[in-house]
C-alpha cells in the first residue's frame, strides 16, 4: 500500500455525510472511537471484515436463503457489482468469491488515475461509479455516469467509507435510513449503535416485516432521547437507495434546538414528567403519538404546540373537565416555545399574564359558552379582535380580582397577537395558558353535553388548523 494508505491514519473526515457515517461506522467495525484515530492495520482489518461478509453470498443461491443478507442489500446498494452480476446464476461460489475479492481490493499503483480524490484531494485511486457509490438524487438525476467520463476519483479511504456507510445505516423496504449529524461526538455512539443492529440482523433469519408509521423519523427521536450529552448540531435524516429500478436520495433535518430539547425530555425531571402527555397529545387515529411527534420534530415544529392545545381542548369535551395533565404539560409547553420556537421569554411572561386576565373573566361563568367562544375566536376563521373588543367591555363591568389591571389587552399582547410573524402560534400558546391558568383557578365547564360537544367541535377546529 502506498501514498494514502501508508500514512499512520489513513481515514479523515470530509464534507460528505455518507463518507462520514460509513468512516464512523468503519472504526465500530474494529471497536475503534473516532475513524481518524484507526491505524492502518485497524483500517485495513475493517476493510477485510467488510470483504469477508460479502464473501459469505458466494455460497448463497438467492438473497432471500440463509447468509444472503447483504446480496439482498447489494441490489439496492451496489447494483450490477461483482457481488450480483447478471450471470451470477451460473457462476461457481469459487468464481463468485473471485469476483468479488477482486472488487474489494486496492487498485494497482501503475493504475492510479493521477487525480484527487473528490472528497479529500489525496490521491484517487480509481474513478467509481454506480456500483460502489451512490450518485443520483431521483429519478430525474439518473444514477450513472456520463459518456466519456469516468466517474467520480475517490481514494481508497473515502471509497472504503462508502462501503461502510449501509452498516451505519437501517435496511429496510429497498431503502437505506442513514442517521447524520456534524456533532461528531453524536455520530460516534449513534454509529456504534446502528452498526451494532446491522451485524445482528445480518445473522438472522430472513423476516419481513411491515414497519410503523413514520419508523424512521422514530428512530432518531429514540437516538436522540437515549444519549447522554448535548447535541451541538442538527440531526439529519438521510433516506436513499441507489437501485436500477429506484434512484433516491432524500434528506430531512431535525434542527438544533428541537433535538436539544428532546434529549432534555429525558434529563431533566420537570419536563419527563410531561411527557407522555405530550406524546399523547400527537396522536393520530392511525398513528401513534411519539411518531407523529417525530415527524412533526422534523417538518412541522410549530404544529406539536398547535395539536396538544387541540389534544386538550378534546379531552374536555369528552369528559366534561379541564384536564389536571394540563399543568403538567406546562414546563415542556413553555421551554418548548421560547427553546425550539424561538419566542422571547419575556413575550411568553405577557402571554402567560393576559391568560391570568382571561382566565378571571371567563372563571366568572361555568357555563362552558363563553371558554368555547374564546377558543374558537382564536381559530383560523375567527374573530379574535372582535372577541376581545366585546370582553374589553365585560373586564371593565364585572368585578375583577383584587391587583389586576383595567385594560384588558394592553398594546404590546394585542401586537403578540395580531402583529407578530408567529400570532398564530403565540394564539395557540395563549389557549393553553389560559386553560392552564382556569385549571390552577379550579374551574370546571358546567352545562348539558350539547354544549360540552360544542368545545369538542372547537378542538375539531383547531386540528384542522394544524393539518392546513
């Protein structure tokens, strides 16, 4: 081996997530931390483990018999390879294990292109293509390489961590789910972990089964929850497969704050204690709470705030009380939004107040009425002005709590309301508070089940809301 592989630690990490889960994942093959700690023994033995679970098909007749793991994956990630070549019906396992030794190893020196590699500007060793990189992006970007042109240059190292990268991954329906992230200190463990579920399912039989709903965006909930220290970055979810019949690359990200935050669902007691009602809260007819709390974790941030304000409002219809889990919510509601939404602090006090107000006007009255007529004001398609316009009058004229102000909607809430880039989230932040505050107060609706069906239809609304 020379140039590249001869250096001390041959691998380094580049700009490519691929490249860097399959480095990580590289370095878990031989219990190794951090990819550019692997000597080149260490990195040479990865290799070999790697060529050796290939080595393990030739004997295999199709993918779906015992040992055929990673022929089955070779389809989708290495199509037209060595390891599953169109004749391979007829060729012998001495000659299918020929193959694919021959695929696996370091290119001649005579036979370097004399380029850099695309990922690193070492020196590239060869010019890859489809059968051992993923290129396209869809459908529209087909996965192969141009007439006349050879490839993409990479280096031993970076291609040999483009091989690695499936063991980081999960492998499932024709797809690989890879979990990134430039918080190297994440990847390391989340790496291990996949690895790890990667060898196991490679030794076990052959089982198809039909995953969950949103099960991938599960899973980086879960890596996110179980580990130990702060995330310093994003975490992305990286969804591809390089197949002759499906050329996909998708990339999703869960964002700073919201992993964070997530994580700290776990460490700290005040927000674990909430939890679960918060996973209740995201729950679909057909999908469990924690995925679509997953989900909404990746492309609808703002909608997790928005669907447990409508959770509850739900839960009152259908039992005909205020529901006590409602200050228990309260500590993941407002870290949520000054943490992950971005709301100032300072606004979150205002709207926490006016909902003092609020809840003192509407506490006057037990018929459930009036609290559904403020929810409803605050829906898309209500009139939240007017309502306030209306209850100004009515603050002024019934008695008021002794210390509470005569105005009730001062300028700087009415421009949180209706001026702000977020209204309608600091809206839906409002409802809780105020439902929140009405609960500490020990207010309960009191009417027939028609007006208590009425708040259902409110929640209905405000679900509806989310989903638009």
């Amino acid at each position: 081996m020379t140039d590249v592989l001869d250096r001390e630690h041959p691998v380094v990490l580049t700009a490519s997530p691929l490249q860097r889960v399959g480095a990580f994942a590289l370095a878990a093959l031989v219990k190794v931390a951090h990819p550019e700690e692997l000597t080149a023994e260490q990195f040479t033995a990865a290799v070999d483990k790697m060529t050796g679970h290939l080595l393990v098909t030739a004997d295999v007749a199709k993918a779906a018999d015992a040992g055929g793991f990673w022929l089955s994956a070779s389809y989708m990630l290495w199509p037209n390879s060595k390891i599953n070549p169109t004749a391979r019906g007829k060729q012998s396992p001495a000659e299918r294990q020929k193959l694919i030794e021959q695929w696996r190893k370091v290119p001649d020196r005579a036979d370097w292109p004399g380029v850099p590699c695309a990922y690193c500007d070492r020196p590239a060793c060869k010019w890859f293509g489809k059968v051992d990189i993923p290129l396209g992006a869809s459908s529209e970007h087909r996965n192969t390489t141009a007439p006349g042109h050879g490839g993409t240059p990479l280096c031993y190292p970076c291609v040999a961590s483009l091989w690695a990268f499936p063991y980081g991954a999960h492998l499932s329906g024709g797809r690989a789910a890879v979990i990134h992230s430039w918080d190297d200190a994440f990847l390391g463990p989340v790496t291990r972990m996949a690895v790890q579920r990667t060898l196991a399912a490679a030794q076990a039989p052959v089982a198809k089964t039909k995953p969950g709903p949103y099960a991938r965006e599960l899973a980086v909930l879960g890596a996110v929850r179980a580990y130990g220290q702060r995330v310093h970055s994003g975490v992305e979810l990286i969804v591809l497969s390089n197949s002759n019949k499906e050329q996909l690359l998708q990339t999703q990200e869960m964002s700073q704050p919201i992993a964070e935050w997530l994580r700290s669902t776990t460490t700290r007691t005040d927000r674990r204690a909430g939890y679960q009602a918060l996973v209740a809260a995201q729950a679909a007819k057909a999908v469990p709470g924690e995925a679509f709390l997953a989900k909404r974790a990746f492309g609808d941030p703002a909608g997790i705030l928005h669907r447990t304000a409508a959770y509850l409002l739900d839960r009152v219809s259908a039992t005909g009380v205020l529901q006590a889990e409602t200050a228990g919510l309260a500590p993941l509601v407002y870290s949520y939004c000054i943490e992950v939404l971005n709301m100032d602090e300072k606004d979150v006090v205002r709207l926490r107040d006016l909902a003092g107000r609020l809840a003192a006007l509407l506490g006057q009255d037990s018929r459930p009425g009036p609290f559904g007529g403020f929810v409803r004001a605050n829906a898309k398609g209500g009139d939240l002005y007017g309502w306030f316009r209306s209850q100004s009058v009515q603050w002024l004229l019934k008695t008021r709590p002794a210390g509470m102000p005569r105005t009730l909607l001062p300028v700087q809430d009415y421009r949180l309301l209706f001026d702000d880039e977020r209204a309608w989230s600091h809206r839906r932040l409002l409802v809780f508070a105020v439902m929140e505050a009405l609960v500490e107060a020990g207010w309960q609706p009191k009417g027939s089940a028609e007006e208590l069906e009425d708040i259902a239809d409110v929640a209905a609304n405000l679900a509806d809301d989310d989903k638009n």
